[in-house]
C-alpha cells in the first residue's frame, strides 16, 4: 500500500512541475499563471506607452500572450497614448481594458487605410469571441489626416461572423465610422461614447450577408453626439436587436438625409425604445423591407424632413414623443407613412412651435394601417391621408 501511495505522490509532484513549467512566459521571463480571467500589463509585454512611433505590433504580440496558450484572459493598457499604423487584431478569449475613456488612447498614425481595429483571429474558425473591450478610448485623428491629405478610417471594423463580444465603456471619436459590425450575434455595445464620426457611429449588416447575420445584440446607454453625416445606428439587416436608452445628439443640425435610428435591407423584430434624437433630418427612418420593429417610448427633437418616416410594412409606433421646437426647419410631416401597409401609430404625442403648420401625420400610397389616439400640434392639417386604402383613423386629436 506504501508504495502505491508514494508512486502517487510522485505522479502528483511531476504533474505540478508540468504544469508550472507550462504556466511560464519564456520569451519576456514574466511568470504569470495563465488562468481564465488574469490580468497582465501591456507594457509588461513589451508595449511602450507614450513612444512615438507605431505600437502595432508589440500590442499584436501582447495580444497573443494568452491566445497561444490556449487561455482566455485580459491585457491591460495604463494610462498614456498608444499609437496605431495599422489594424489591431484581436483574439479570441483575449479581452482589452484601460484606465478609462480619454485616459488611455489608440490613435491612428501612419498611412495606412485601415481601420484602428480590425477582424479578430478566432480559434478553429468558432465564431465565439468571448471578449470585452473596457474603458479605452480609440481616436482616429480624422480631422487631422483630413487636414494633412491623409485617409480617413473608422474606428472598428469586423467583417467576419462573430458573437459574444462586448464594447462596454468605450469611446470612438473621429473617426468616419465608428463601429461597422456586419455579422455580429450575441453581444453587447453598452454605456459608450461615439463621438465627432463623419459617417454611421454605429453600423450593422451589408448586402453581402442575408438578414439575421447581425442578430441578437444589445445597444444601450451610449452617447452619440456630433455627427458630421451617416446615422448615429444604422441597423441594416438587424434583428432581434434592442436599441435602448441612447442619447443620440447633435449640437448643430445635420443637412443629409439619415435618422438617428435608420432601419433598412430588412432590418427586423427589432426594438427601439426609450432612445433620445435630436437635430437630425429624421428620427427614425424604417425604410422597405424592414418589418416587425417595435418602436416605442423615444424622445425626437427637432427634425428637418420627418421624426418618423416609415416606408415599410407591418411596424408597430407607440407613446413616441416628439418636440418640433425650431421653427426654421419645415418638415413636410411629422409622422410620415409612405408606401407602408399594415402599420400601427398608436398614443404618440407631438409638440410644435406657435407657427408650425405642416402636417401633423400624412399617409401617402399606403393601406391597412391603424392610426389611433394620437395628439398632433399644427395650425395645418392634423391628419392626411392621400390614397391607399382601409387606413384606421379613430381618437386622434389636434391640440
């Protein structure tokens, strides 16, 4: 019995020096156990903060330390700049986190076109992340390479199928667009700030990819202000994706055509609720093809061409509020159906200023739509509707 119970203890003592032999970093003579969950410094692994040259690809190479040794943890970046020539790929099970937004930043440098980051390298082609991106600031120096007659880029750009990702507390500034995520499921873009993007913040799907592609994702609590063209979310070919509690902003009126919340290519089964827009030519734009979208409880301030403009079918609005509050923008209708079959305006709610008189809801080419108990604010004409048919106008008033 004896030495049965010592063979054990010597099979035991071997494999613990297996396993600590194999939990040691022996390129950089860092000993950190590789557990689920670790923390290890970026510049522990040889990134320089403050260099002023390009940290590519001593960031790819930190980035690795837990990919190669087939191990999820987390690489932290302290406080100071970092600069970017070109795309950061991240890894699976590799998460990034800083010491906070405008604390520590990625920012584009170089010539390169490439976004600041780029598509993740997975693991045997399983489409699961399983990382989280934390208190980081990415700047893409946009103004600047604009000024310099360099090219513009956006801040993240992921073509590839991926799921469980999370961008909680980020920001992504200057960019063209901020967050182009086309396949993305299961995951997370939550208490962020985008900020001065020339194009969409953020942008789902692409015409490649059939509907559902992005699918199951939650969009809450973020900031998007200053917008210089493109919509603050654009959910192209989304579904079953919430948009909620976002304050979507512009301090000064934007002149193109987007939304706020811009749902096309058959965006569907979204919701959208509780969000803020304002000083955009639209609201919420569900163009053709897009159905089953709940739409409800959203605040619209200051539209120039329409607070709601749906062109769609089968698409529920319910308690939105919306302030037209500038009396130099004319929109031709604050709610606007247009070729929309099949639709639901219930209890939503608009305040004017003392000269609007455009159209409070107009319905153009449409049918089978229900307009009910809705408040409209015009010396105009509170409600029109211009051909289709079996249009449900009841307990509507003007005020």
């Amino acid at each position: 019995m004896f030495n049965v119970f010592g063979k054990k203890i010597r099979i035991s003592l071997l494999l613990a020096m297996v396993i600590t032999f194999v939990l040691q970093d022996f390129t950089g003579g860092i000993h950190v156990a590789e557990a689920a969950g670790s923390v290890i410094k970026a510049t522990d692994l040889g990134v320089k903060v403050n260099s002023k040259s390009s940290q590519t690809k001593e960031i790819q190479n930190a980035l690795k330390y837990f990919y190669d040794r087939g191990v999820e943890g987390t690489i932290h970046f302290p406080k100071g700049t970092y600069l970017v020539d070109e795309s950061i790929r991240l890894y699976a099970g590799v998460s990034l986190s800083g010491d906070g937004i405008g604390q520590t930043i990625f920012k584009k440098t170089g010539s390169a076109g490439q976004y600041v980051i780029g598509n993740p390298i997975l693991r045997n082609n399983d489409p699961r992340l399983n990382i989280k991106l934390s208190d980081i600031t990415i700047d893409a120096d946009r103004t600047n390479r604009e000024a310099r007659g360099e090219s513009q880029v956006g801040g993240i750009i992921m073509d590839m199928a991926v799921s469980h990702l999370t961008l909680d507390r980020m920001e992504i500034r200057d960019t063209t667009i901020g967050a182009l995520l086309r396949r993305t499921k299961d995951s997370e873009i939550i208490n962020s700030r985008f900020d001065r993007n020339n194009g969409h913040a953020i942008a789902t799907g692409h015409e490649s990819y059939p509907a559902g592609e992005f699918t199951n994702v939650k969009i809450m609590n973020n900031q998007i202000t200053n917008s210089g063209g493109g919509s603050g979310i654009n959910l192209s070919r989304a579904t079953f994706t919430t948009v909620s509690g976002n304050q979507i902003i512009n301090k000064t009126h934007q002149t193109d055509g987007y939304a706020g919340i811009r749902i096309p290519n058959e965006g569907a089964n979204n919701t959208i609720n509780n969000n803020v827009i304002e000083n955009y030519p639209r609201g919420i734009f569900v163009l053709t093809g897009a159905t089953g979208n709940q739409v409800y409880e959203n605040t619209i301030i200051n539209a120039s061409l329409q607070a709601i403009l749906v062109e769609s079918n089968n698409n529920t609005f319910t308690s939105n509020t919306i302030f037209q509050r500038n009396a130099a923008l004319k929109p031709d209708a604050i709610i606007r159906l247009a070729n929309a079959n099949n639709n639901k305006l219930i209890g939503n709610e608009m305040t004017t200023n003392a000269g609007f008189s455009g159209i409070g809801i107009r319905t153009t080419a449409s049918s089978n739509n229900e307009i009910r108990n809705n408040v409209t604010d015009t010396a105009g004409k509170s409600i029109s509707i211009e051909g289709g048919s079996k249009n449900v106008n009841t307990g509507n008033r003007n005020r």
